[in-house]
C-alpha cells in the first residue's frame, strides 16, 4: 500500500533573464536539461525529474507554481540559476508556492576551464552570484526551504538531493492522508495528546475516530479460505512455535489472530486509510489484542501508533514512505527498560507486541504467549531482536502552542546476553552521546516515550520534514552538552512565540 515513488514527480526549474540575448538563453535551456536529464537517470533520485522551461519572467514563473500547486504528481520545486534571475521577479511566484522548494546551488561545469574562460564563459556561468540574488529573496520573504550546494554530478550531492525528495514525497503522501483511530486515547495519558485541528492545518492528515464495532463487523465477516491462506504465508515467512504449528495447542488462536489481521486489513483498505490507533484499553469484540495484525501491517506501510497515539502513527507513515526503497527498516518504538552500566548505558526498546519486522535482524519467530495487559486471550507476535547499526528515533509532540520534533541519534547493538523470557521484539541501543545526556535531554525536551524508530532514515531527514511544516526540530546527538541544549529550549520558545500559527 505504499506509494510507487516513481509515479511522483518534481519539476526541475531554472531561472535567467531576457538580458543575455537568445543565444545564451539557447544554452541555458539545454544546459538545464541535460542536468534534469542526468537526475531523473541518477539511481539515487526516487521520483520522475521532469524538465520546465527556462522562466525569464514574473509572469512565466508565477503561471508555473499555480500549475505545480495544482498538479497532483508534482510533490515539490527544484530551483536552479544558471544565469543572474533579478530576484523580485519571483516574489509573486514564492509567494503563491504551496509546495516544498529545493533550491539547488549546483554550477553546470565543475571545475573552472582555467585555459579557456573568457567573458561569454562568465556570461552564461554565473550560478555562483545567481544563486546568491536567489537565496536573498528567499530569505527576505522568510521562505523555507533546502539548499544542496554542489556538483550535479557528485554523487554525495545527488544522494542528498534523493534524500530531500523522499521526504517532500512523504510530505506529498501526507495531504489528506487519513488516520484511523480504533477507540480513544489510553485513559489519563499526556502525551499521545494533541490538538487535531492544529495538526490538520500543520501537516495535512486527517485523524478520525471509529467504534471498535465498525472493526469487529470486517473481523467477522472474513471467509474461512481466506485465513487459510493466510496461515500459509506466515509458515512460508516465519519460524512458528510449536504451539501455533498445524495440530498445536494453539492453532486455533493464531487463526484468531490472522481473522483480525485480514478484518483489519480489509477496514483500512474500505476507507483508503494510510495509518491507524488501537488501543488495549477498547478491545470489545476482539478477542485478541491485535499484535501480528499491527505488526505485519506496519511492514505493509501503515503508520501505527498504540494506545490511541495518532501523532506518531502519522509520523510513522511519514517515515515509511521516506523509506521506500532504502535498506533498514522503520517502525513504532517505545523506550522501556535501561541499561544503567555506566560505562555502558543503553536503552532497550519494545512495545509488549507492536514492533515492525522490516527492522529485525534475523527471521521472527511467531508465537502466542500470555499478556499481562488487554483483558484478552494471549495474543500472536512475532519475536525478534533489532539489527545493529546506527538510526534514529524522532518523536512529536504537542507542546499547547506548537509542535515539536525531538530526535536521538542511536547505534543499535546486539543483546549483551539471550532474553530467554521475553517473548517480544525488542530493540537494544546506545543513545547518542550517551544515556545519561540523552535522556536528559529528552525529557527536558517533554519528548515522548512513543517514537518512530528507522535504520533508513537520518535525522536530516526529520530535519527537512519539520522543514515542510514549519515546527520546531531538536537534534540530539554526539555533539549535544545540557547546557547549551537547555538554552535552545530557552531560544525556541521565545522564537516560536513569535512567529504564533498553530
Ligand atoms: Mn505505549
């Protein structure tokens, strides 16, 4: 269910003037194509890069952004100035943009032709201070927006630019994506929170609430063919236990459990959702907590996020789509437990069940064991432990007046010794710079103990997420000191205050 990125497309744009004559505006064009051209060939870009015009006018370029902003496959802008583009003539256009914008301060050749530049070379070669008339609008006009400087042809430019559209792409799939809520929020908790009319406006997605019956009608109504297929592709994909095994003492639960998956499945498809909420505390109907079902719908692409936690489940969407493609995997987190060796702090991450396969190190086992919360028969999941290598984990939260991102570098490492007796998939990570600062950082922060964890993904694509929407973005990693951290606590809310839309 997640997007081919393909399909989408960004709309390569260069800026000049009528100034230079024909001839040079010739080459402008062809110059801008072959760049275009080389993107949409590059293995690192995701999307179609589709060639515009070169815009020589206030009028040319207004018409563009109109047509982009209305255009459905268009997910955002990339800018490019081979020439001086006198800067006000984009005002009218920047400022009717509805769409993320990559300003690309790229140079056509790379290296300066020593023996050959003369004053046409100058003429037509002019990114450098093209770029920068560019830039200034820009900023007069308080835009945001990226900027990549660099060859076109480096290929750690071209990576950093597939990187900015995969995010404008989950950024595309965002608008009017809807979220489903399965019952309410867990009772009396903070921090899964939020305002949804604020969130709406601010990224998009649309959150609405649905009775646990309208779940339980597409739950009853699976075929018994259906779940038998079903259970051949979990015996075709995973280790199953002995209990869960044709015959075991448990069979007949693990159907259970593939008849919510497919009733879940079939709810989200009927009503073209892109994620969803559950909640332990609003089961009536089911007879299982959905574990495997959350599980193996978070690997299709779902955004997931428990106990009513819309806010990350949305988030979790967002990052799915970044990750199309790429390798490591993505799913809903929580911090559980500490490792408080303090040569050796680490966090293990779990959620009882709830964990995605796409970030395991190795084959799951499917098992049905007990569960202490929920008020149900045990439950089917998948058991697993994390791959190790580095990643991230981004959580959002609602602040009363604004958004904000809090996002902790990790390095995901093996089990110092085999969990014997725990039965769930879990996550062992060293937190960036170390636990201690950290956690201290977090929690000054007020990030919350739900996140979204990815091994493909970085933080600079959270950054340039919180970009799009305009919220507050704190980075915590090797570089991160509490004082200094404390006072851009102290800043942001000041410069937030500021600047009020939420
Ligand atoms: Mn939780």
């Amino acid at each position: 269910m997640l997007t081919n990125l393909k399909k989408m497309q960004v709309w390569f744009i260069t800026g000049s003037q009528h100034l230079y004559g024909d001839e040079t505006l010739q080459q402008v064009s062809e110059n801008s194509k072959q760049i275009a051209l080389a993107l949409n060939g590059a293995e690192e870009i995701p999307v179609e890069v589709v060639h515009k015009p070169v815009l020589t006018s206030s009028e040319s370029i207004h018409r563009l952004v109109v047509e982009a902003n209305a255009d459905e496959s268009c997910i955002g802008l990339i800018s490019w100035m081979h020439t001086f583009s006198p800067a006000r003539m984009w005002i009218a256009g920047l400022n009717a943009l509805q769409k993320p914008h990559l300003h690309f301060h790229t140079q056509f050749n790379r290296d300066i032709p020593w023996s050959e530049i003369d004053m046409d070379y100058m003429n037509l070669n002019q990114s450098a201070h093209g770029g920068r008339e560019f830039g200034f609008i820009n900023t007069r006009m308080r835009k945001n927006r990226k900027i990549i400087v660099g060859h076109w042809q480096d290929k750690e430019v071209l990576k950093e630019v597939g990187s900015w559209l995969r995010v404008a792409a989950a950024w595309h799939d965002g608008q009017g994506a809807k979220i489903a809520r399965f019952g309410d929020n867990m009772r009396d908790v903070a921090v899964t929170e939020g305002n949804k009319v604020s969130a709406q406006i601010t990224f998009g997605y649309e959150v609405n609430g649905y009775g646990l019956g309208d779940l339980v009608e597409h739950v009853n109504a699976i075929q018994a063919n259906k779940i038998d297929a079903l259970l051949d592709e979990y015996e075709a994909s995973y280790e199953l236990s002995e209990v869960v095994r044709k015959g075991g003492s448990k069979r007949d639960a693990l159907q259970e459990a593939a008849r919510i998956e497919l009733g879940m499945r079939s709810f989200l498809e009927e009503g073209g959702f892109k994620g969803f909420t559950t909640n332990f505390e609003n089961l009536t109907g089911l007879k299982q907590l959905p574990g495997l079902a959350v599980q193996r719908l978070m690997k299709d692409g779902y955004g997931f996020g428990a106990e009513g936690d819309w806010k990350t489940a949305a988030l979790l969407r967002a990052v799915k789509v970044m990750n199309v493609g790429l390798e490591g995997g993505t799913s809903f987190m929580e911090d559980y437990v500490y490792n408080m060796d303090p040569n050796n702090g680490l966090v293990l991450g779990a959620h009882m069940l709830e964990v995605c396969e796409t970030i395991a190190a190795a084959k799951p086992i499917l098992d049905i064991q007990p569960l202490a919360i929920g008020d149900r028969e045990d439950p089917a999941r998948l058991i697993f432990s994390g791959a190790s290598g580095p990643g991230i984990v981004a959580s959002l939260i609602d602040l009363g007046n604004r958004f904000r991102m809090v996002v902790n570098e990790i390095e995901t490492v093996e089990p110092l010794e085999d969990l014997p007796k725990l039965p769930v998939a879990r996550v062992l990570w060293k937190p960036q710079p170390d636990l201690r600062t950290s956690a201290t950082s977090w929690i000054l922060a007020g990030g919350a103990h739900h996140s979204v964890y990815s091994q493909a993904v970085t933080s600079s694509f959270i950054e340039d997420y919180c970009e799009m929407a305009d919220i507050e973005y704190l980075l915590i990693n090797e570089k991160t000191e509490i004082g200094e951290f404390k006072k851009e606590l102290r800043f942001n809310e000041v410069y937030y205050n500021s600047i009020y839309k939420y």
